[in-house]
C-alpha cells in the first residue's frame, strides 16, 4: 500500500475552525494489481483515529471525485500537503478532469439535505437545545453556505479556492435564528442553482481512465 496524497481537510482546511474543531485529515493509497485481483487484502477505505484520518483506494477516490463528492473533490483543491508524491501531483495537475456538472448536484444537494434538517429542528424547538447542540447547528449552518458559494466557485470557473477570505461571514450566518437562517438559504440556493456553468455534463471519463491506469503502472 502507498500513500501518494494527503491533506488536512474540514474545518482548519476552510478557515472556520474553532478551539473546539478536530484535526481531519483525508489521503489517498494506491494497493498493488495482485491484492485488487484477490479476494484478501483489497479494502478500499480505512479511517484512523487521533487524528481522524480517511484513506481511500486510487480507484474509489478517483470515482467519488469524478461524481463531484465535495469531501473528496476538495482534497484536490488544498493550499499544501503533508504527503504529495509524483503520482499524487499528477491527481492534482488533472484536477480539471474530474470537474463536471455533477457538481450541481452534489454540492447543491447536500447543502440542501442540511437545511432541511436544521428546518426541521426549529419545528422541533432547537433553539431551547443545549449549549453542544447550539454548536454543532452553527457548524452545519456555516457548512451549507460554503457548499453552496464553493460550488458556485467550481460550476462558474472550473476551480475552487478551499480557504475563505470572510469565515467571519459565515460565524455570522451560524448565529442567525433558525426561521431567519432557512429564508437566507432558500435565496442562497435558488442562486446556486441558477448559476451558469462552463463545466461539461460528465467528467472526462477517458483521461481519467488513462490515467488511473497510468498511476497504476499498467
């Protein structure tokens, strides 16, 4: 197993870090051809804890960024590595490959899912919860903003800017009364959806393909 990319993703990735926020690292492994082929030994993921660290097979990584998977997708995007070898560089210089309108979907969706969860949570009385629940909402508030302005930034310029240059913006946003938070992202969302795009439909599944292959060493 050789571990060709790894970053420090999440909260500290963003910039909306707080004393409280863990470490999160994601990184990529490439398996040997012979262990892929056997029924022994071919796990595609493995997450490790202090610090929480996901691994992902070349191939399985590869897929989820060329379906526009924000968690995944950004590790390409990152301002520095702690691992980046010749093969994990090339992931990074053919970043564009992976780009397409997937992307809407992704990114868009699941700022969504969140929303409607926090919508929920007002009708369930949230805003009388704990001190721990009050921080976890906020996180999740300041999270689907960022989805949706960072995918905003890959659909409209096919390149994405992983540190905010305002996450004070977004500690506001995180403060803001639920009925107030969910009419904001209702006019934040009908904008990204609105958003013109200058990627294409699907991923260059071809260039990909050559060069999971090529990494391989096939």
């Amino acid at each position: 197993m050789k571990e060709i990319i790894k970053a420090r993703v999440g909260s500290h990735l963003y910039g909306l870090n707080t004393e409280d926020s863990d470490e999160d690292f994601l990184g990529v492994f490439i398996r040997p051809t012979r262990e892929i082929l056997s029924f022994f030994n071919n796990k595609e993921t493995y997450v490790t804890k202090d610090p929480d660290t996901t691994y992902h097979e070349l191939k399985k990584f590869m897929w989820l960024a060329a379906k526009g998977n924000p968690t995944v997708l950004e590790l390409l995007f990152c301002p520095e590595y702690e691992v980046l070898t010749n093969e994990g560089a090339s992931l990074v210089r053919h970043r564009h490959w992976f780009l397409s309108n997937h992307v809407r979907d992704s990114f868009g969706g699941y700022a969504y899912q969140q929303a409607k969860k926090l919508q929920l949570r007002e009708f369930q009385g949230y805003e009388g919860f704990g001190p721990e629940l009050k921080k976890r909402r906020n996180k999740h508030a300041r999270h689907c903003f960022r989805l949706l302005r960072q995918g905003r930034e890959l659909l409209e310029t096919g390149t994405m800017v992983s540190k905010l240059t305002n996450p004070e913006e977004y500690f506001a946003i995180g403060e803001l009364p639920t009925e107030e938070l969910v009419a904001k992202f209702t006019g934040e969302y009908a904008f990204f959806k609105q958003a013109d795009s200058i990627l294409t439909d699907e991923p260059n599944w071809k260039m990909l393909d050559e060069l999971l292959l090529q990494l391989r060493g096939v």
